[in-house]
C-alpha cells in the first residue's frame, strides 16, 4: 500500500485532473453557445434579405385625420379659394382606433381624453417664408405666447369664425 491507501490514488492529481475535465466541459458549451448565435445571426440576416411581396389590395392598421371644408364652403363662389388655403394649412393625425383618444392624467388616475386636431399655426420667422398671398393672409391674426423659458413668441395663426366678420 501507497502512502493515501490505495495504489495510485494522488488527491492533489486527481484534484487537477476533475479541473481539467470541467474546463473542457465549460469550453464545449461556450463553443456551442457561439455556433447557436452565430446560426442565429445567419437566420436574421436570411429573413432580412426575403423582400416584400405587395398585397392586393394593400392592408393598412389605423386611421388618418384631415380638416375637409364643410359643404356650405365648398359650394359658395370662391371654393377654390378656400380650398387652396386648406391645402397650405391642414394638418394630419395619425391614429390606431377611429376614436382618436389620448391617454392623460387625472388626480393619478389614467384617463383618455380626445386628442385635440388644429390648423396649423406660422411662427414669426416662418411666416416670412410661407407662400400665402395678400388675401389668404388677411384671414391670419397675430398673437403673442409664452414659451417655456418665460421669453415672448410671436405666432400667426387663423382667425376664428366669429372673428372674420
């Protein structure tokens, strides 16, 4: 008999040799793990390169928001007129449900509320640029609003109905 009982048993070898054996373990599974995210990058770029195949006809998720002139407006002489002001002041909302709803804060309680649509309104400095002519703008006000830094802003917007006249 050997010094540790038994015929060539060496608990400080033995001890190396587990080690070894756990090293190789753990290399095997990291190796594995780098050929599973590689084939997982090859995957992504196949279903990246596939392409589109146009529907017919196209489907669409959600609705869209546009002012449109009354009917009144658009049977009176200068429709056109009105018309081509629309075209250079309407705004779109982009929307998943026909409701159109905002969600918002109420005493910590989540609310939805309308999401309000508005012409659109000229700042000083666009409204320098803005291809309006002489009678589209006279149907523009000026007003002045604070703006987060508590300077002044001066904005250009159109005028109410009850305004015009």
């Amino acid at each position: 008999m050997s010094k540790y009982g038994q015929k060539g048993y060496n608990p400080l070898y033995t001890h190396s040799v587990c080690k070894k054996e756990k090293t190789i373990a753990e290399r095997g599974i990291r190796k594995k793990l780098i050929a599973l995210y590689k084939e997982r990058i090859n995957l992504i770029v196949q279903i990246r390169n596939l392409g589109y195949a146009p529907l017919n006809p196209p489907v669409q998720k959600g609705y869209k928001r546009i002012f449109v002139l009354r009917d009144d407006v658009r049977r009176s002489p200068r429709a056109l007129f009105y018309i081509d002001l629309l075209k250079k002041i309407n705004t779109v909302q982009y929307s998943d449900s026909k409701k159109f709803l905002v969600k918002r804060r109420k005493h910590g309680k989540k609310i939805y509320v309308n999401r309000e649509q508005k012409l659109r309104a000229f700042y000083e400095y666009e409204w320098k640029k803005a291809k309006l002519t002489e009678s589209e703008r006279f149907y523009f006000t000026e007003s002045v609003l604070l703006n987060w830094k508590g300077g002044h802003i001066k904005c250009i917007h159109l005028m109410s109905p009850g305004d015009m006249y």
